[in-house]
C-alpha cells in the first residue's frame, strides 16, 4: 500500500482513534459501586482544553536534560507510571496535570500504587492490556491485570482525585493505524503507555510536545531517567511495538528535526485543529 502523507496519517488518527473512558454505563461498570468511583464527567469536560502539552516520556535521556522549565512552560503535562519530579525537576518538571498507569502498576502490590504518595496528584487514568478488539464483557471478565480490586481501594481513598479507566477499545484502533502504516507484521501487543498518553493529549489540546518518546543525542540504555537500570528493550521495545510507535511519531513531527537530536522533542497538532 502507499505511504500515507503526515497529513493523511494525522486524520486517520483523529477519525478512527475513537480515545473515551469507561462511564458507569458501559455494562459491567453500572453497578452502584462502580458508579461511585467512576468520573461522572468525560475528561474533556473535567480538565477543558489546553493549549499547550507537554507529554514527557520516562526515558533514560531525560537524565541531565535541563528540560525542566521548558517542561513546566505547558499549560498540562503529562506523565507515566511511577515516573517521579520530585528530585528530577531540572530535566523533567514538576507539574504533573495527568498521569496514566498501566494495570501492572496497579495490581502488582510491589509497585506501591495505593501507598506512593506519587500518585496523589493530578488526573489518573489506567489501562489495561484487553484482547484484540474485546468487547467489554469480555474484557471485563478477564483483564491482563485484574486492577479492578485496588482501583477501588484506592478512589474509596481519594474520592476527590479523578480517576479513570480508559476504554480498551482504543488501544486496538491504534494498533490497526500502526500496523497498516508498517511494512512488516508488527507484535500483536497493544502500544506502549507513552504512545495511547500521546493520542490521549493530542484530543485534549491545541498543540502537543513529546519529550524523549524519540530518543535526543542523550540516548542511553538507561532504562529510566529515575533508575539505574539498562535494558535496551526500554527504548527499542519489546512487548509493545515500540519502534512502530516511534517510526510514526516521526512521520507527523511538525517541529524540526534538529529538535528531535538536541530536546528528543516532537510537536503534534492536537485533533481540533486539523482540517480533514
Ligand atoms: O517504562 P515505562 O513503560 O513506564 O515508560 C513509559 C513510557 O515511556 C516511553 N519510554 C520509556 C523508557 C525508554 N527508555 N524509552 C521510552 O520511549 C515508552 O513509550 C513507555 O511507554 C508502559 O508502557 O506502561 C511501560 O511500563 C513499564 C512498567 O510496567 C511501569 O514502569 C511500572 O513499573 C514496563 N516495564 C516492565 O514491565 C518491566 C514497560 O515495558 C512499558
């Protein structure tokens, strides 16, 4: 098939990701305790919309990058996981508008997720690994990581906090976009957090700023910028077909490429501005 142009390849994101949380009346979720936890607003109703983002990838480059303040300059930031600021404020920021977590870190009572003072501030959202194009019974019934039991312990916690759950569905239109745009048969796995957070902020803002998703001349196999850990899967992917993600990233950068090399940043439209 021909290669889309960036343009095309933007509206097929924008028409065909389908990015929408989980709401007390999708199936299994409307139960009453469900409804209790679960955000009543959709989360461009919660935090309206942005001009500027920043989404700011938890790769080892960030290390020594002084991007902190350039950071800071968005009107939302977005981070991943168990990435943390404090400590880290030079190369990465300190303001945290959302955060998106994967079910692992929820479930897994290593990873510290319903006592890591981390996570008390700004929106949560978490998803979850669901089989190929679900529905969500299915999905429901078993999820990768079952994070439905601490998902609630945690909001019973911090009833004031948003938190939401993204709908499963949207990983795998993703996924269909980054597999028809490769030429090779891409790992059936759905996309790294870093790749659904930078969709997620492309429909919430003007203008989105991706740090270190593609790697500057910092480049390391430091796995983390907040751990000493070297893996090379970090950054070239394993599980998630992370090297896709980042090819088509690439593609639709709007910035210039020098930025890429010094900043490891890219700049996206958000959808609202794009004429298809
Ligand atoms: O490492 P992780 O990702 O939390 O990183 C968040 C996102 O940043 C981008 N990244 C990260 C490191 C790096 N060197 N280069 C990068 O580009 C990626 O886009 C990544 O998605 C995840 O995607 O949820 C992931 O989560 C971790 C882990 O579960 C969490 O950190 C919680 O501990 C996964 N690692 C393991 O399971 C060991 C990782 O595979 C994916």
């Amino acid at each position: 098939t021909a290669k889309l142009t960036p343009e095309k390849l933007l509206c097929q994101l924008r028409d065909r990701v389908n990015v929408r949380m989980i709401h007390g009346s999708d199936g299994p979720f409307s139960t009453s305790e469900w409804q209790k936890c679960l955000p009543g607003k959709n989360l461009s109703q919660e935090v309206g919309h942005f001009r500027q983002c920043a989404v700011v990838s938890s790769a080892g480059s960030l290390k020594s990058s002084h991007l902190g303040p350039e950071i800071d300059t968005h009107d939302a930031v977005l981070r991943f996981n168990g990435a943390p600021t404090i400590g880290f404020q030079n190369d990465v920021g300190e303001k945290t508008t959302i955060r998106l977590v994967n079910s692992q870190l929820v479930t897994v009572k290593e990873q510290k997720f319903l006592t890591d003072t981390l996570y008390n501030t700004g929106i949560l959202i978490v998803w979850d690994p669901a089989p190929y194009h679900a529905e969500i019974h299915e999905w429901y019934r078993k999820p990768d990581y079952n994070f439905f039991a601490n998902y609630k312990e945690y909001c019973e916690k911090h009833p004031e906090q948003p938190f939401y759950i993204l709908n499963p569905k949207m990983q795998w239109e993703l996924w269909d976009i980054l597999q028809e745009n490769s030429l090779e048969n891409i790992q059936p796995n759905p996309p790294s957090s870093g790749m659904l957070g930078i969709v997620i902020m492309m429909t919430l803002c003007d203008e989105v700023n991706v740090y270190e998703f593609l790697p500057s001349k910092r480049q390391t196999d430091i796995c983390h910028y907040y751990q000493r850990y070297h893996d090379r899967a970090c950054t070239m992917g394993a599980y998630h077909p992370l090297l896709y993600e980042k090819n088509l990233v690439k593609r639709v950068n709007q910035g210039q490429n020098e930025l890429i090399y010094t900043h490891g940043k890219v700049t996206l439209p958000g959808f609202r501005n794009m004429d298809c």
